[in-house]
C-alpha cells in the first residue's frame, strides 16, 4: 500500500443502509446491512478500476481507529475498508478455482 499512487477509503454513514425513515431495521440483518452494501460498492469500483488497467485490492485489515483519525471522517461514517489504486507492476496469472460443483449445493 505504501507504493500507491492513491487509497480510496469505502464508508458508511452510520444508521443509513437496513433502516426505515422510523429508525428501525428493514431486514432481521438489522445494522449489518451496510457491509453488504460497501461490498458490492468495492468490487463494483474494483471491476471498473481493471476495465481501465489499473490494479486494486480491498483492504479490511488496518488500524481503523488511526486511518478514521488520519481521513478526518465525521462522526456518522465509519471506515469500512482501503483499496489501494495504481499501475500494476505485474500481471499474476488467476489462481486455478474450485470446480462449481464443490462450491455450490442446492435442495430440491
């Protein structure tokens, strides 16, 4: 992360994702909600980041309480998450994946 040219930080504010206009949970998530949320967000700018050549990873090991300092965020977001933007130096080739058979299972 260090050689970066940049870091996006992924947020949430606080009490927005899962909840009613009344302040209750929408789903029986309850506040988990938002993580989905930043999920789906990060991998959505992750994938247009490769449509444009550039290499990304997200991050969600970090010191939260020194980067939330650092970034200056307002009391009602949190940090979800760093992703670390740039040229990549290489190229690895994909790891082989597990055949959908062993990954999926369904009822009938």
């Amino acid at each position: 992360m260090d050689d970066a040219p940049m870091v996006i930080a992924v947020t949430i504010i606080k009490g927005r994702s899962g909840y009613e206009r009344d302040g209750s949970f929408s789903t029986p998530k309850g506040d988990r909600w938002q993580m989905y949320d930043a999920g789906v967000a990060g991998e959505a700018f992750c994938l247009a980041a490769f449509e444009q050549g550039l290499g990304t990873v997200i991050m969600g090991l970090f010191d939260e309480e020194e980067a939330t300092k650092l970034l200056e965020l307002p009391e009602d977001r949190e940090l979800v998450a760093l992703i670390p933007i740039g040229y990549p130096a290489e190229s690895p080739a994909a790891p082989r994946r597990k055949a959908v058979e062993d990954l999926l299972s369904y009822q009938s």
